[in-house]
C-alpha cells in the first residue's frame, strides 16, 4: 500500500490532482489531504498537551483542539456526502461505516489526550484516502 | 525544481512532515498544500464560470469563489506569521514582497474570471513551497 | 468575524423536547427540528425565489439559500456521527444511507429552485426524526 | 399558558409551524424553538460542569457553553429585531425590555455555572414563545 | 453636538478610551465606532452598486453588504445588551426602540440600494454614539 | 505625532473617514482603529486575567483573549494586503516588516497574559496608524 501511495504522490506531480474545498458548486477538487493536515494538527497538540504542566498552555491546546477536530470532521463530510456517489458505494459498501467511525474518533479526540486516538483517526484518513485515489484512477 | 518537489514528496510519505494548521498554538505543524487546494478550486470555479450562462450558476460560483479565495489567504497568512521566523527572513528577504503580491492575487481572482490570475497565484504559492521545504531541509 | 463566527462561522453559516445543539461535549441534547428548521426555510426561500423576477431579490435569496441548506446538513451532520450509536444501527442498518441521501439532498437545494427538492429533504428529515424519537422512547 | 403551550406543540405538530432561521431575506419563517434548544444545551452543559471534578472536561464545557449561549443570543435577536414589528409593540409593549432581559441572561449563563440562570433563561424564552405564537394566531 | 463628539474625541487622545469588542467578559471595552464603521461600508458599497452596470460586480457587491449589515447588527447588538445597564435605560428610556429601530435599517440595508437608508442608519448610530459618550462622562 | 493624532481625529469628525471593513470589493474604506480596538480589549483581559484567582474566569478570558487577537490580526491584515499598494511601499519601505511583526505580536498576545506584549502591539498598531493616515493626507 505504501508503494501506491508513493504512485499517487508522483501522479500528483506530474499531473496535480485536484485538491479538497468546502465547495459543493461542486467544483469537483477534493483531496483527503486536508483531512489528514487537520489529523496531523490534532495529534501534535496532544502531544504538546502531554508534555507540558502548564495550565495555561494546556488550556489553549484544548480550545485549538476543540477546533482542529471540527475542522477534521469538516473535511471528512464533504468527502463523504459530496465526492462520493452511488457507484462508488457499490464498489466499497464499507464507505459508510468508514465515514462514520472516522467521524467518531474526531469526537474522542477532542475528549481525551490520547495519542492512540490522533493514530488511529489518521489510520482510518490513510484507509479513505487510499479509496479515494482508486476511485480516482478508475 | 520538479525533482525536488518529488524528493520532498517522498519523504514526505517516508516520514510524514508535519501539515499545516491553522494553530498558534504554536502545534509547529504546517504545510503550504492548504493553500494550493483552494487556488486550484479557484481556478476550477473560474473554468465553470466561464463555462456556464446560467446566471443562477454563475451566481454561486462567485459566491463560492469568493469563500475560497478567503480561505486561500488565510492559509497563506498562517505560513507567513507564523512560520516564518526572521532567521528565514535573512536567508529568503524576498519573502514579504512574495506573500504580500500573492494575497493580493487572491484579492484579483475575487474581481474577475480570468483563469490566469488563478495560474499566477498557483505558480506564486508554489515559490512559497519551495521555499518552505528548503527551510524544512535546513 | 466573531471567533465563534471565525472558528465556527460554521455553527452558525454555521426545546421542552431535548434539542440539537452542536456540543460534543457531550451534552446529550439532541432534536432533529434544527434539520428541519432550515429545510423549511429553504422551501420558503425556493417558493420566493420562484415568485420574484427581481434579479437582486434573486441574488440575495440564492446567498441565504446556501448558507440554510450548509447549516441544514451540519445538523444532520450531528445527529448521524454524535447521536447515534453502534446499538442503534443494529435495529436501524438503513441509518447511513438515510443519512448520506438525505445530506445529498441539502446539495441538490443549492443547485436549483425546485421546490420538490425540499419537500423531499423535509420528507427524509422526518424520517430521520420517526427513528430518533423511537430511540429516544426505547 | 401550560395549556396553550400543548396546544401550540399540537398544532405544530398537525400542521408544522414555520420555523426560525437566521434568514433576513426575508424568509418568513421563524420558531422560537431554536432559542429554546440552546438554553438546554446550556442547562445540561452546567449540570454536567458542576457533577464533574475532571478540570479538562471543565475546560470543554467552558468553551462549549460560551458558543451554546452565543447561539441562543443569536436566536432570540433574529427574533427581536427581524420577527417583531411595531404592530407587536403595541400590543405587547413589554417586549423590548423582555428580550433585553433575556439575552442579558445569555451573558450570565456565560459566567457561571449556577443552574438557575438557566432556568430563568428558559422561562423567559417561554414567554417570548408564548407572546410569539399568540402573534402568529393573531 | 458636534462640539461635544469634538471634546469626545479630544479625551479619548489625551487618555485612550475603551474600545468595543465583542468580548461579554466583560472586558469593559466598548465603542460605538465599530458600528460606525460597517454601516461607512454599506454605504459606499450601495454608491459602488449603483454607479456600476456590471452585472458580476454588483453580485459581489450584494453578497459583501450582506456581510457588513450583519457585523453592523453585531456591534449594536454588542453595545444594547452587554454595554448598556438598567440605570442606563432610566436616564434614557428611549434606548430599547433606538437600537430596535437601527438594526432594522441593517436588514432594510441588505434588502435595497437606497443610499439614504445608510444615511439613517449611520444618523441612528450617531445617536446612540452620543447617548454613549454622554454615559461614559457620567 | 500626539498633535498629528489629534489633527486627524479632527479632520475625521469635519469630514468623516473611511472606516476599515473586510470588504475586498473593494469598498474603500479602512481605518487602523478596528486593529486597535481589538488590542486594546486584548490588553483589559490580560489585565483582569492577572488581576484574578478565579480558574473559571481565567479559562473564560483566555477563550476570549484567543479570539480578539485573531481579531485583531484580521484587521491587520485587511490594511497590510488590500489597503497598501506599491506606491506606498515606495515611500515607506518599512511596512512589511512593521506588519510581520504587529502580527507576530498578535501571536505573543495569545501565549502569555503580559501587559507589555499588548502596550507593544498597541505602539506598533500606532506606528501603522501615522503611516495610514499620511497616506490619506497625500
């Protein structure tokens, strides 16, 4: 799997692929990467939070988290309910429950500081994201 | 530079760089893609614009486009606050006229429907990212 | 732009009954009504639309329309991945279809003045609110 | 006014009212339901606040209840300023001062975490509800 | 009046008055400037509007004064039930209609390009302007 | 520069200045007070932060203090992209750095609760004031 996203990567420098936007003209550019920034974000926070016995500092990683989450959430929606389509679903019936545990753990992340959450949130980006980019192909 | 923009995409899949936020926290984690996503949706919606004499469409691609165009700034603004430090300033001293002429092309792409302004401020946002990663490598 | 405005403009573009409020606290207060409140608004903004020939009226319902049917989907958005539970798509497996068909619908709202369309999104919105009351009764 | 309120929820039920929106095309189409929900949201966030010795769920629901009560602010002014007309001042010459009232308690709900704001809030929007639909009958 | 906002603003060099935000910390910082401000906006965008005959400028047009008139209402809004006090409304009864009034010329605002609705509007924001300054002597 | 400050406010009571507004139409109007008023808010919760022991109140003014520095950057930012052009920049080469480093403080104002980060802002808000008020005189 790490050698097609490699593919993906070149494929997207050579011909650059369309990007994600809250659009819904639609503009037709979606990207899972924004999702994944946003995973990104929220995992570094956490560790920031873990390491330090600031109050202060820990009160601001909490408030940006709440944020960085919704975000994530955001991102994943307009990939869901927007990019994918009815044949699509045909080919991965698994999308659905996909969308919804992804959307679960931008949840639990904003709850708790637990750096297995962020893992386990980009885990499932990577599993989207690795769709995504075959539907892309095909 | 393409081989660089390859390398840098690799390693990015090697070792994922951090992505970028909208943080402050400061969570460290940034990436000029955020803002490549929303000039290339706005490049797309100007295409369609152009494309489309539905006024009721039209009408939504400018709404839209102004949104994303919004968000293009944003994103710039985050990597050139809060990113860039003065020690890249001494290496890049070219970097505020470059933010600056590149917010302001998303300011044009607002006003009009020209798809080379979108092509300008896609090819200014990615002399930031070169510029970025080179920092990242230092 | 207020921060909740600028953070979550969101929450905003973007009961004696417990109702939706976006927390995922959680709160544990949840109302399908939200939903429809802004399908009703939009049916009501489409049969305005229709009845004006006035090009300027048009432009602004067409900006309001957008911005009820965003905040329409991001309270079917809560409801779906903060609501409901693992148990409840036991009894409910049609649930993420119902869901997803039903944010489709909020897209199809922004596209075009056919009032059928939000008489379908109120149509699945009270599908959507038969099985949370059920829920709830349970 | 317990009975009319049933009534009211009766008839909405046979016949859904319209509801609120923050619309201001007009749209026409307004419910105070929407100002209700919020000060639930607010109610729970308090209680849950004050059965809680965990300081970073305190922090959530701080951040949390400061957006729920803007919301509910912003329910109540849509309400106020866009809803009411001078025909209602005469006739309920009261309502300015009761709204003031209210959304002053917003701010008070912001502030502390004492239940009994929230009640005060939600029987104040009770009676801007009553006063609401008495009009509608008119 | 115009020598009493002359002396207003001569204070306000000699020792920096307050300034608003929307903050409901209170943070005890207000002014009526902001206010002032978009309502400047509206109306140079409603002069802009109708001097232009180019149909896409006008849209931006339309969809950026709605914006305005809702940071307009927001600042008054701010200023009504956060600034000012029931010893305020003692002094000045006429206050509740006055704001009442001025944010419905936010929504007649958004809803025509009649310069001297923005003319009334910015009269009634001078007003309140005035009634301010006059309880920040007392 | 007290008696220049001093003829400007004059100037702008006889004949009223634009005002600043996120506009981009562009509307025209702009004033560096809308920055200052946010870092003079900024400035009363850092003080009131110190002032208090109250964890809840500290939590509340460092959510707010979040959002009136973002503020606060916004109105910067409008003056430095869409105000400013290359003839200003001509006469006044100092500008991009004098704005980096405003919002760098914008930055610092959200990390600690130290008054002088916020006198600091609120002088080097000053200094962009002077140079936006000549270039309206020129």
């Amino acid at each position: 799997m790490l050698l097609a996203r490699m593919f993906n990567a070149l494929d997207r420098l050579r011909a650059p692929r369309p990007v994600s936007a809250h659009c819904d003209l639609p503009c037709g550019v979606y990207d899972p990467a924004q999702a994944r920034v946003e995973a990104e974000s929220i995992k570094a926070i956490m560790e920031k939070f873990n390491a330090s016995d600031d109050p202060y500092f820990r009160d601001r990683a909490t408030l940006i988290k709440e944020q960085r989450a919704e975000e994530c959430n955001h991102h994943l929606d307009v990939l869901w309910y927007q990019y994918f389509q009815p044949a699509h679903l045909e080919k991965y019936p698994q999308l659905h429950e996909l969308f919804w545990s992804t959307k679960k753990l931008t949840s639990q992340a904003k709850r708790a500081n637990d750096v297995a959450i962020a893992d386990q949130l980009l885990a499932k980006i990577n599993e989207i994201a690795d769709i995504f980019w075959e539907t892309k192909k095909a």
